[in-house]
C-alpha cells in the first residue's frame, strides 16, 4: 500500500532559469616577486544594456572579465549568463564553447585579410547561420560600408576598432566583453567612434560588459556600473544613482556631477533653446540640431550648480528648481563641500565653499532654490 503520508510536489510549471548575469570568482595570483593579487567577487549584473566596470588601473577589472570568458582556468567560482550555466564546481565551459564577443584594446585584426575578410572569418567560426539581413545591419551600424576592401594597415585605429566590433558581432553572441576598447585611441578617435558604440545599445539586444576607467565613456554609454577596488566589488547601481553620490570616485573636483534622463518636449527656434522635462522639473538647453531621440541624457556639474532661499526672477539663470538637502559632506578641497539634493525622484549635486553653507545656514532636510548654470546633452 502506498504510503499516504508522503506528498509529492508537482510544478505545474517548470521554474524560469535566472535571467540576468550571476558570477562568483576567486583568483589569486603574484604580481611581483613579493606581492599578489586578489580577485574576489560575488555579484548579480544585469542581463542587458551596457553594465560599465569602473575603477583604477589595477582593481581587477581585466581579470573579471577574463574570467567571466574562461581565460582563467585557475579561477574558482560560478557564472551564469542569462540562464546558461558556464562556471560550477564540477562545470566549466571552454573559452571557445561560451557565446561572448571579445574587443579587446587592440583591434587585433588578421592583417592578410581585407576587413570583409575579417568579417566573414567570424561568420565561418559562427555555430549559427549569419543571415545576409544580419550582415548588412551589422556592417550599417559600425559604419564600414566604405572601408570592407581595406587591408588594416590601410585603417585609422577607430576604423579598426569598428572593424573588430563589427566581428564580434556577428558571432551572434550571447554576452560581449569589451576591454577598455577606446584606450589607445586619441581623443579625436574616440569621439568618432562613440557614436557607434551608443547604436549598440539601442539596437542589439545583447547585454554588454564594458571595461573602463574612463567617465566621459560611462557618462555617455552605461546604463548600469560596477565599480571596482583592489580586487572587490565596492558598489554597484544605476548611472543616475551612481552618479549623485557623493562617496564614490566618479569624477574628481570639477568634473563631479549627476545624470538626469530627460526628454525632448520642446525646441526653440527663435532663442536656439530646447526645453527637457524630468521627474523634478524642467531644463532649457541649448539646441542640439541632429538630437533624434526625445529621450537624451543630461550631464550637470556640481559646480555650475548654486543655492538660494528663495527663487530669483532678476537673474540670467534660465533653469532654476526647487528641492531638498539629503546631505552634505566635506570635498577634497578643504573650502569646500558636496551638497546631495532631492528633485522630484531625482538627484543633483551641488560643490559650495563651507563659507556659503553657514552664511545660508544650509543643513540635511532644508527646502531649498536650485539655479542651474549649465546643463548639456551627453555626447
């Protein structure tokens, strides 16, 4: 007889595998003769969008994303990418059986081989049929339509660096991996390139890892960041979240200040102006001709940024909001301070002298006037 006190569990369902990207690395390594190197992390990313990893020369970055293509077969740990298992205790794909992209700092072209030619050695190594539809989008997008019959040395280094992305492409990846791939690009190079590297984002549903120490990249491209310190990781978070505080190292003096993602309502043809709204308030700023997308991405400076008891009519400053101190902390100049703001759902950061804070008697929970001096369009 069947014993009627045991039940069994029935799903009715089978569960989800996890979505999202899930890695737990330990690595350890000498660095010199007297000293080593601990990666240790245990961390959920997202599954899609561009996560940057940030942090300095030296905190590990390289070595997360080396382990996480299985390029470190000494590292112990798991990795699961969206569902797939990759990494386990008795589990351990090979770098060549795992769906990733690699660009690496380098193009790292096959110099005997015409960028086509280049293109189409991924397309032969591709498990997958790469359809022509797929071909030509990915060759659209990076903006190689002109250079495909070049040999690399007949390349610019941003043209190579499209070269490569456009490869790693089209292996259809389930993951791509990207090492600092602006690095040994000059500045003009590099703003020709983000632009490629923006599309990305917007029309390849592949989660991207972004390695980068470099703000002006992660202001313009990361939708979420992971950032790094001797081997761990310290925090991780939204763009907009990230950037408002005031504890991370994301900027130093002038260069600290928050992200806002606005969107495009109005555009001024007699001041040459466009008016942005967001979960706080409204922006004008100058007009930007080829903005496409109503949605853009704000940048404001904690120090174009100022306070007042009340509102101001009689002043130049057109961007002017209303808000509340969450906190205030000392800055790396010892005259001055990092005012964090709450507008709406968002927040601002301010860069007063310790001067103002007590002539204004500012203190955390104050209502307070917010003039804005400047504010631009990420680009």
């Amino acid at each position: 007889m069947a014993d009627k006190s045991k039940k069994i569990k029935v799903l009715d369902k089978p569960e989800k595998p996890a979505q999202g990207i899930q890695a737990s690395f330990y690595l350890r390594y000498a660095t010199s003769a007297k000293s080593t190197f601990a990666l240790d992390i245990d961390i959920n990313m997202p599954g899609q969008g561009i996560t940057a990893i940030f942090g300095e020369s030296g905190s590990g970055k390289t070595s997360l994303l080396r382990c996480i293509a299985g390029l470190e077969k000494n590292a112990s740990g798991r990795l699961n990418v969206n569902g797939e298992c990759w990494q386990e205790t008795s589990i351990f794909v090979p770098t060549h059986k795992r769906s990733i992209g690699y660009v690496f700092q380098e193009a790292s072209l096959f110099d005997h081989l015409t960028a086509m030619g280049n293109l189409h050695y991924a397309i032969k190594r591709n498990h997958q049929a790469v359809n022509l539809k797929l071909l030509n989008q990915v060759i659209s997008v990076m903006g190689i339509n002109n250079i495909l019959t070049q040999f690399p040395q007949q390349l610019s280094g941003g043209e190579k660096q499209r070269v490569a992305i456009a490869r790693a492409l089209l292996s259809q990846p389930k993951l791509l991996l990207m090492d600092e791939p602006l690095a040994s690009l000059d500045t003009a190079r590099k703003l020709e390139i983000l632009p490629y590297l923006e599309r990305l984002r917007s029309l390849f549903n592949i989660p991207i890892l972004y390695v980068s120490h470099a703000v002006d990249e992660i202001v313009r491209l990361a939708d979420h960041i992971v950032i790094m310190r001797q081997g761990k990781v310290i925090t991780q978070g939204g763009i907009t979240e990230l950037f408002s505080r005031t504890d991370l190292p994301l900027g130093v003096s002038n260069e600290v200040g928050a992200i806002l993602e606005c969107n495009v309502v109005e555009k001024d043809k007699q001041w040459h102006l466009m008016r942005v709204t967001f979960d706080g308030g409204e922006l004008w700023l100058p007009n930007v001709e080829n903005v496409q997308d109503n949605t853009q991405r704000i940048r404001i400076l904690a120090s174009d940024v100022s306070l007042t008891l009340s509102p101001h009519t009689d002043s130049s400053i057109l961007n002017v909001l209303s808000g509340r101190i969450e906190e205030i902390t000392n800055d790396e100049d010892p005259a001055m301070s990092l005012v964090r703001l709450k507008v709406g759902g968002n927040y601002l950061l301010a860069r007063l002298t310790l001067k103002s804070l007590q002539k204004l008697d500012l203190a955390m929970g104050k209502s307070i006037w917010i003039q804005i001096k400047s504010a631009a369009i990420v680009r």
